[in-house]
C-alpha cells in the first residue's frame, strides 16, 4: 500500500452510528483483517499482548445485552430511554470486535524489567491502542464506531465466551454496513497541534 493510499484510508475513515446487518465486507474479510493487525502491529518489548474477539450475528447481538443489562443497573429507570436507544444503534450492526490486554504478559514484563514496572500497562494500552486503529482503518469502507463500555460488561461477556481472566477488555468496535453516512468533520488548525524544528 502506497503512503497515499494508507492516508486516503485514513481520511475516509469515520465514525458511523447508523448501522445495519449488510457487511460489504465477508466475515472471512473481517476476521483476515483483524488477524492481519493482531500479527503485524508492533509492540513494545514485542509484547504481543493484544487479543482479540470477533464475534458475527447473535453473539454480536449478545454483547449490547450484556451491555444494556449492565446500565440498566447503574442508569436511573426514568432516564434510561436514551441510553437505550443509543444501545439499539449498537445492536443494529453485524459484528462486534473486543480489543484485550493479556495481563500475564504485562506482569511478566513488569517483573523482568522492573525498572519499567510502571510503564508496561501505558505501553501496552498504546500498542492495543495501535490494533484498534489498524483495524479501523483497514475497515474503511464498512460502517463502525469504537466504544469503551468495560468494565462494566465485563464479567457477562467473559462468561459468554470463556474469556481468559487474565484478559483485560479494553474497547468494543461496532461493525455493520452504512445506514446514513457520518455528518461533516471539523478540525482544529494543524498549527496549534503540531511542532516542527530543524526544517
């Protein structure tokens, strides 16, 4: 992939909400993707703590139960509805991507090199951080949204699926086809955001 291309990726990559059932990508696609960045995303120390689940059709549909389940116990009755409708939108995708960090790992970095205990858990955040975009970027094209609902799923979802307990769940992506494209993007000035010295 040229420099241009990756970018164009990039830029056409959004945040879509309205979501449906219709992948333009094959699940075969999906799973090629996701594996692809789980292999090939760098790390540090090569790590390699990421994981990840890819979960089509019910099991998708499961996932924004256990949500909704679990606001349901945090979220007052009388102020649920938009909540809930938020939830639909989830629901109303194809597929549903968990981003995790295996702890074990982390730890046994920690204990290695303890002069960079402290530093391994944000090394391993910025590395999964790494998969997700590679993941969401390679999926231009298909509609998505990135979601941070742990740990409150948590426990239901790792019971669901026989998820590890040294997995910790860092982030859901939302798969489906494009129901109503995403509205337009502001930016702040590129030069209050960026430094360049030397040049």
């Amino acid at each position: 992939m040229s420099r241009q291309s990756l970018q164009q990726a990039a830029e056409s990559r959004r945040s879509i909400y309205s979501l449906n059932k219709n992948l333009p990508i094959g699940k075969d696609g999906i799973v090629q993707i996701v594996e692809h960045a789980v292999l090939h995303t760098p790390s540090s120390f090569n790590s390699q703590s990421a994981r990840v689940v890819v979960l089509f059709g019910e099991e998708h549909d499961k996932v924004w139960q256990f949500v909704e389940d679990a606001l349901r116990a945090v979220v007052p009755a009388d102020s649920f509805e938009p909540t809930a409708q938020k939830l639909k939108l989830f629901k109303a995708g194809a597929a549903t991507i968990l981003f995790y960090e295996d702890q074990n790992v982390v730890k046994g970095l920690q204990e290695q090199f303890p002069a960079y205990a402290a530093n391994f858990p944000v090394w391993a955040d910025q590395a999964n951080a790494m998969v997700q975009y590679a993941v969401w970027t390679t999926l231009a094209g298909a509609g998505a949204n990135l979601q941070h609902y742990n740990p409150l799923p948590d426990a239901a979802i790792a019971e669901a699926w026989n998820i590890p307990e040294n997995w910790l769940l860092r982030a859901q992506m939302v798969v489906g086809g494009i129901g109503a494209p995403a509205g337009e993007k502001t930016f702040q000035p590129v030069a209050e955001r960026l430094k360049v010295f030397g040049a």
